[in-house]
C-alpha cells in the first residue's frame, strides 16, 4: 500500500523554539512509519542554522528527507509550522502548526492565515485563544461593514511532549563531572533559583519575558541578607556572542545600580548549550527551583523540562504553561492583564490594543522566600508535578495524540488489487 505523501514545511535546522518543534513533529511523523514524510526547510528570523546532526541517525534522516522548494507534486497533506500569516494551503488536506501569540489578540493577517488551512493546531489552549478571541469587521470599498473577520478553521490542540530520553531525574551522585557540572560546583550558594530564557526587548517590567523585572525582584527580596540565593539565568537576547553576553552583563550591571545594599548573587550561563548540558544544570543539587515570571507564553518548553528534575516550579498565572503546569503541584503567581507597553509592539506580531500578564511582584518576594525557608513542603510538589507531567505529557502522548490526528484527516491511500484472470479457452469453430 502506497504512504500518504507528507510534506512539513517548517525551520527544521534553526536552533529556535519554532525549530525544536518542527523537529518534534518530523521525529513523530517519522518514527510512525505511516507516511512518506518529506521537508522545506525554512529560516526562522535571525536564528542560525545548522542543528541537524549527521551523526545523529534521527536528525539525519531529517537531512536526507529534505527536498527543493519546487514540489514535484501535491502533496496529500501540507503541514506548516509557523506563525498563521504565512500559512498557503498546497496540499489535498492543510494542516497548520502555531504557538500563536502570547497575548489577547492577534492581527487579522491571522486570522485570514488560519482560514486558508483546514486545521490549525496550537501548542496549548492559550495559543489557540487569541486567534478565537480576535474579530474584525470586513468593509467594502465604500467604507460599508459587509461581515465579521474571525476564526473559521476547526481547531486542536498537539502540545509540545519533553522527550524522555533527554531529560530525566539524576541523583546528584550520578551528574557526570562535565565542565558545565564542575563550573556549577563553584558556585558558593547551595540554593540557586534558575531562569531559562531569551531576555527580549523592552525596558524592567516591559519585555514579555519579563527577565528584567525577574533580576530586579530577586535583588530587592534578599538584599541585605546574612545568607542568600543566587540567581542563574540561562539567557541571550538573539544568537550567541560576545557581543551580545556583554549586551546581558551590562542589562545585569544597571539593574543592580538601581537597587541600594548589599546585593544577592547572580550567575550568566550564556550561549547554546547541548541538551545533555540542560539536563545536568536541571538536575544540578545547587539549583532548587525555576522561576518565570512571563507575560505570556505559546507553550513554555523549558518549564515543562524542568519538571522532570523533580523540583518545583514558580511561574506566572497565566497562558500556554498552564496546560501542564497543575495548580495543586506548581506554585503561580496571581497577577493582573494589563495592555503591553509600547516599547514591545510589533508589526503583525503584538498590537497596541493588546494585553498581557503583569505579575505580584510582591507576591512573588514571599515566595521566593518561602522556598528558601521551607523548602521540603515544595519539594513534595516538586516531584507530583514530575509525575504527572511524565505521564500526561510526553513525547511518546505527543506522537500518538499527532498519529490520531492524522489517521483521522490524512487521505486514505488504497491498494489496487487487480481480479485473477484466467485463460478461457474458447470452443473450435467447424471447418
């Protein structure tokens, strides 16, 4: 029997968010064995190429799989990762992939994207709620309102499953002495609190990340402390460089001038890191907890791989974490929606007229506190939210939640089978 032809167009080499999970995608697709899975390899903005490994065998099938951009012909289903707007439809059956937008709404281009697919799916409920949440009234040329703009494609949602096999609970008997082990070994405080993200544009409480108001909250909560935590941030504001870790020391170096006392320390882990590298720094005994204090996010992909270290987690209130991250086992900071500052707004990507989380920062003070006094109670917390997490929300769920998709929409391919044909052998005609 023929495979349905797959093509994935997506940023399958880019070292980016949108390309671990087109990676995902493929893997799923490819390890499924039920389909002729091909690749358009796409840019994503800025970010590098050059992930795939050829010495990996997964990553180089991937490679292998990839073709010109000129389709030989359609394909039976189309699936495209990106952001809605650029969504074509080109197969017999379209399927787009989005994180969506981390705020309340989304640009009409958008929405007219997801239209022109016949399913989108989101990482989370969060990144499907702007494209649902956003209308806009369709004029004609006179000026004359003559329909509603808004969501028309069904929806699901295929969340980002961590991937076992990468990121798992290490006694910290067993963490190998890697260099980045030994370099965390240093480290004086034997309670860290550990950010991982981009620190993106905008000013102390502005950028979505929200890694300036993060900094800035740590040193006012345990300055002037006989004992302290340390704060590492795993974090770049755009590709790695010297340039740019000096970008994030001087970003560092401003928020401490503004704060009076003697100060907590802070430690940069900058630059890529290999994935075994992550995990280890998870499951580092220096490091105790993870803290985010995002405005909104798609999915929040190292959150959910921080869960499988068994320690607890702090995060905001709000957006694609949610789906994972259990109330009863995670701690979430309350907070407020507020409209996003202007300094952040983006064409297509974040409009003036929406909002996003602001956190308690307040709030978020005493907990940090609490952790450090009283420890073991979110420790236990720690490793239910581990459980559950393993077993809702895997690589292995994701797979069988995208294979169940697809055997629901994916052309069916049908074996010809020709009838047995006998040789009749016919009476003589008379002479």
């Amino acid at each position: 029997m023929n495979k349905p032809f797959v093509v994935v167009s997506c940023p399958i080499d880019t070292y980016s968010g949108y390309g671990s999970r087109a990676r995902d995608v493929v893997r799923a697709l490819m390890r499924s064995d039920k389909y002729d899975v091909k690749i358009l390899s796409q840019k994503w903005g800025n970010t590098p190429n050059g992930f795939l490994n050829e010495n990996n065998p997964e990553e180089k099938k991937m490679k292998d799989a990839i073709i010109q951009p000129q389709l030989q012909r359609q394909p039976d289903v189309w699936i495209q990762i990106s952001i809605p707007d650029e969504f074509q439809k080109l197969g017999k059956f379209n399927i787009g992939i989005t994180a969506g937008i981390e705020t309340d709404l989304c640009d009409v281009r958008f929405i007219q994207g997801a239209n022109r697919m016949d399913l989108i799916l989101g990482s989370s409920n969060h990144s499907l709620y702007a494209l649902k949440n956003s209308q806009y009234e369709q004029k004609d040329k006179a000026g004359q309102v003559v329909g509603i703009i808004k969501l028309e494609t069904p929806t699901d949602i295929l969340f980002e499953g961590v991937d076992l096999e990468k990121y798992f609970h290490i006694e910290p008997k067993d963490l190998p002495k890697t260099e980045l082990v030994k370099s965390l070994d240093t480290i004086d405080e034997k309670f860290c609190f550990l950010y991982v993200g981009h620190w993106l544009r905008g000013a102390i409480g502005e950028d979505r990340k929200n890694t300036g108001l993060l900094v800035k909250t740590f040193l006012e909560t345990f300055k002037n402390k006989k004992t302290a935590p340390a704060l590492i941030l795993k974090t770049m504001t755009g590709p790695a460089s010297i340039m740019d870790r000096e970008a994030i020391l001087k970003k560092i170096d401003a928020i401490r001038k503004g704060v009076n006392g003697r100060l907590p320390n802070i430690y940069l882990l900058h630059g890529d890191i290999e994935d075994s590298d992550v995990n280890h720094l998870y499951n580092h005994p220096k490091v105790k907890a993870m803290i985010n204090l995002t405005k909104g996010e798609g999915f929040g992909r190292p959150l959910l791989e921080f869960t499988r270290s068994k320690k607890p987690i702090i995060a905001s209130n709000w957006s694609g974490h949610l789906d994972f991250l259990n109330a009863e086992f995670a701690s979430l900071v309350p907070g407020e929606i507020k409209p996003v500052h202007e300094s952040v707004i983006q064409d297509r990507l974040i409009l003036k007229e929406s909002k996003w989380f602001s956190p308690d920062v307040s709030f978020v003070s005493l907990l940090m506190k609490d952790y450090v006094n009283g420890y073991k109670a979110y420790e236990v917390k720690g490793k239910r939210l581990a459980r559950y997490c393993m077993e809702n929300f895997s690589f292995e769920k994701m797979q069988e939640k995208i294979e169940a998709i697809m055997d629901k929409n994916a052309p069916k391919k049908v074996e010809i089978k020709l009838p047995n044909i006998k040789k009749i052998s016919l009476p003589k005609k008379d002479d």
